[in-house]
C-alpha cells in the first residue's frame, strides 16, 4: 500500500495542482502517455454514475473530489443525465483529502446523493464528506483510477471522454465546460431553460 502511496504522490507531482485553470508545478512535464482508449477506461475504471444506468450513451469523467471545476462539471452535466450516462471516476491529485473523499464516494450507498451532499459541504467551505466505515479497498481504487488517469497522459482534471453522440467520434477534453458547450462536445440536445 505503501508503494501505491508513493506512485500516487509521484504522479501528482507530474500533474498540474488539480484543476484546469492552474499551470503544472515548476519543471514538470505531461507523461507522454498511451492513447485513449474508452474500453481501457471500462475495463479498469471504477466510477458511479449519474444517470440512466442503461443509457446507450457513456461519458467517463476523472474527477478529483477537491476540485472546483470538477463540481462545477458535476453541476453542468446533471442536465444531460437523460440523454448520457455520465461515469464519475474518482481519482487522487489535489490533496491528502482526496483518495479517502473519493473512497467514501465509491463506498457510497447512493453516490449520487453523496456526492450532492459533498459538493454542498465544499462550496459552504465544509471540506466536503467524511469517510464512514471501512474504505481501505475503496482508497486502492482510486489509486489504480489515477494511475489509469496518468497512463493516458491527462494533465488536468476534470477530464471527460467519451464519444460524439452523432459521429461516433472520440471525444476527450481536459477542463470543465457549462451545460450548452459539454452538450455540443458530446454531440447532445442543449437543454431547454
């Protein structure tokens, strides 16, 4: 466990501080990375979702539970839950906080409402959920979902992939996006207001 704790904490140390907007720590550079491969992610990714489980349309998000912007894309993609099933796919980069939020979440009878309850806690300056019972195995996930994260040579977080609705294409993008622009980059109908 130990040894996975340290590859963590190399690997974040190659990643930006967290969020989209931050530059990359001093020195560091991208990992060069494998391509991205959608049934890499469903073979070795463990995430939650939010949305109709049996939606033909999958979108996988890396998230760090400390993030700003990844609540912000939390927000935005709940109105596209009706036409894509979104993955969340927690991982650890931001703080020490993040693996045992992110286990917690996972470890989660309802994710869904762990997560609204999280998000909640962080934007009134709470720090978010606390870990309940035993999440150790949760913990080792999200390390194994943030060296997948690192494989594919992602830099910043939230990531999201998944593929165009209408062409079929890969899609990946580093950074959060509002509601209308996450719906055209994933090929979906823009919600009424």
């Amino acid at each position: 466990m130990k040894t996975l704790f340290l590859i963590a904490a190399l690997a974040a140390g190659l990643l930006v501080s967290g969020c989209k907007d931050s530059p990359p720590p001093e020195g560091a550079k991208a990992a060069a990375g494998v391509p991205v491969s959608i049934s890499a992610i469903e073979a070795e990714a463990t995430g939650f979702t939010l949305g109709s489980s049996i939606s033909a349309r999958t979108v996988y998000v890396f998230f760090d539970p400390q993030c700003p912007h990844c609540a912000a894309l939390w927000n935005a993609a709940k109105p596209l839950r009706t036409q894509a099933k979104f993955i969340w796919v927690p991982v650890a980069i931001m703080n020490k906080n993040s693996q045992t939020q992110g286990a917690a979440l996972l470890a989660s009878k309802n994710p869904v409402s762990a997560m609204d309850e999280h998000e909640a806690s962080m934007s009134a300056g709470k720090g978010g959920i606390q870990a309940e019972g035993d999440i150790e195995a949760q913990r080792a996930v999200v390390l194994k979902n943030t060296a997948l994260m690192n494989r594919f040579g992602f830099t910043s977080i939230p990531t999201i992939v998944g593929q165009h609705a209408k062409t079929g294409a890969l899609v990946s993008r580093e950074g959060g996006l509002p509601t209308p622009e996450l719906a055209k980059l994933l090929g979906l109908d823009v919600p009424a207001n």
